[in-house]
C-alpha cells in the first residue's frame, strides 16, 4: 500500500469519525430540544431591574422547556411564585448587588467553557481566567473579587481518570491576584510542599481575608487565607466547600466523616468557639451552600425521579440543626442570595 493511499484511508476515517460524532451531537441536542419543548412553561413574571431592587434570590432554572439553563431571579419574599428570566445561561452562577459571575459551557464535539463578569444588565463585560470544568464560583460581598474554581485532568501527580482544581481570584476590574493553590500552605505549624496540593471553594471574608478548602494526601481542611500575604492556614480538618454566614461568624460545610466515597453531610462550624453542628439533612450535598439569612443554609440537590432528566431543586434547612429540610425553589440550582 502507497503512503498516498494510507493518507488518503486515514483522512477518509478521520472523516466518518467527525461526521458521525456530529450526528450524534446534532441528534442528542435535537432529542433535549424535543424534550424541553414538551416540557410544561415555567410561570415567568416580574421585572428585573424592580427584582434587583429588592432582596431576592438568583439562580440557574432546571426546570424542562424553552429557558432551560437560563439565569432567573425572585423575590425572596416569594421565592416559589413566577421567576424572571435574564438573558444569560449558566453553568453555575452566583450575584451580588453589582455583578454577576456566570460559568458557561458551550457543548459540541469539542465543549468550551468560559466565565465572565455580568452588569446588572446581565450582559458580559469582562471574561475571567478559566482552565478545564467549571466547578464553583464566588463573589465577594461588595462584587470587587470574583473567585472560580474547575476540575483540570492530566496534571503529571494525578493517575489516569483523576483531576486536580484550578481556583483563581480576580478582582472584578481586571486585576488577577492569581491561582491560591500556589499560595504558601501551613498545616499543623508545617508547610506543605507535596504535589498534590488542591484548594477550592473560596467563600470571601473581606478584601484580604477569604477562607476555602484545602486538600493532600487524602484529607481536606478548612483553611483561612489572605490575599495580600499569599498564605492559607489550616483550622480544622474534614471540611469541603466552606460559606461565610453573613454575620461573618459560622462556616456552613460539607464534611465526609466515615461515609461512601462520593458522600458527604452539611455542617456548620462556629469560628468563634470552634463547636460543630451538623444539619439535619440526611441526604448527601455535593454544593457549596448559600445562606438565606443567619439562621438558614440553602442548597442544591438533583432530582431523583426525573426519568434522567437533569433537574434539580433548591432546598432550606436551619443551620442549628433543628427542623427538616424544605423546598426553597423547585426546578432550580446554583443560588445566590442578595439583599
């Protein structure tokens, strides 16, 4: 066989290969179009510049139909009633007063992700630095530092199938502070120097201060960091994907404890006295949790009876311990509560 003609078979694979992954694209999107325009409308009302005078809730509709994906937004004085739509699709997203923070993927033979700053028109005005999964995203209570975290495959420590975390602070003019995993990191009065070292899910105290997760050789802590010394302290052990209480004084978590692989329960660790509390939620939480107000965690939790549907809701549970978890939000994922 002539090296034109292996060539010319080569391309000709290449090209069945392509062609056929495209199909198989263009089908797939084509059953979801199907799927969710079958699906009953979501009801929509209110006005978005009146909704982000007031306090409300922000948030990524699950629910099955034409704005799938879409941003929406309620009243927190009515957070089951009709959503207002924005014009963005998230991935994740999470809202300030000022801006907005909008993690998106655009899905075809080869998905792109991007994540970028919104204005309270919710139109783009800045992309931020994104590498791999979008995973998490976080601004800080006055809107001027943005943090992102996703799952990056093929670092050179990891085995073949596992990931490591990206998690870079910007300030929302532009600045990029850089990527905290290459922040100096204390565990127990010792650097930590392995690796494998990963940190994500920033939670922002003030312009210096943020707290987040840390994690190597198998065990995660809950750390405190400053922006401006470029160092993370470790306080305790077994914490994943921190959130400030807006009293600055409580970090709800998710903790693994001696559950499954993959499990985990919510918490809430006091900073001041260092007691912990866990939730009455059973169920396992994969999410960085949001608080409603200071008494109140909120998160999100896929649907189980959707017939492989990709829905979710937002759920409350106190963070005292007391009470069961309720529905917040049906049909919805990634909130974030401003007031």
């Amino acid at each position: 066989m002539t090296l034109r003609l292996r060539v010319a078979l080569l391309v000709a694979v290449v090209l069945v290969v392509a062609l056929g992954a495209g199909g198989y694209v263009w089908n797939v999107r084509q059953s979801q179009a199907q799927t969710r325009a079958a699906a009953p409308a979501v009801a929509q009302g209110g006005d978005l510049a009146s909704l982000r005078a007031q306090p409300h809730l922000v948030f990524r509709s699950t629910a099955l139909g034409n704005e799938y994906g879409r941003v929406a937004v309620v009243p927190l004085s009515a957070p089951t009633g009709p959503r207002a739509f924005t014009p963005a699709a998230c991935e994740r997203v999470y809202a300030t007063a000022q801006d907005a923070i909008c993690l998106s993927a655009d899905r075809g033979i080869v998905t792109k992700y991007r994540a970028q700053l919104l204005d309270t028109d919710w139109a783009a005005t800045r992309d931020l630095p994104l590498t791999g999964l979008p995973s998490r995203a976080r601004l800080s209570r006055d809107g001027s530092l943005a943090a992102t975290t996703t799952f990056v495959f093929g670092d050179s420590y990891a085995n073949p199938g596992q990931f490591s975390t990206r998690t870079v602070v910007t300030r929302t003019d532009g600045e990029v502070v850089g990527d905290i995993e290459k922040f100096r990191l204390i565990v127990e009065g010792k650097t930590v120097t392995a690796a494998d070292k990963n940190l994500w899910g920033v939670t922002f105290s003030d312009d210096d201060r943020f707290y987040a997760t840390a994690a190597t050789g198998g065990k995660t802590w809950l750390v405190e960091g400053s922006l401006k010394d470029r160092t993370v302290k470790a306080l305790r052990p077994d914490v994943e994907c921190p959130s400030l209480s807006p009293d600055r004084t409580r970090i709800a978590f998710k903790k693994h404890g001696d559950l499954p692989p993959g499990k985990w329960r919510l918490a809430v660790h006091d900073l001041r006295t260092g007691a912990e509390t866990v939730s009455s939620e059973q169920r396992s939480v994969d999410d960085q949790v949001e608080w409603l107000d200071d008494a109140t965690l909120v998160y999100g939790l896929p649907r189980t009876d959707t017939n492989g549907a990709a829905t979710s809701d937002i759920w409350r549970v106190p963070a005292d311990g007391s009470g069961p978890p309720q529905v917040l939000v049906p049909d919805a994922w990634s909130p974030a509560v401003v007031r």
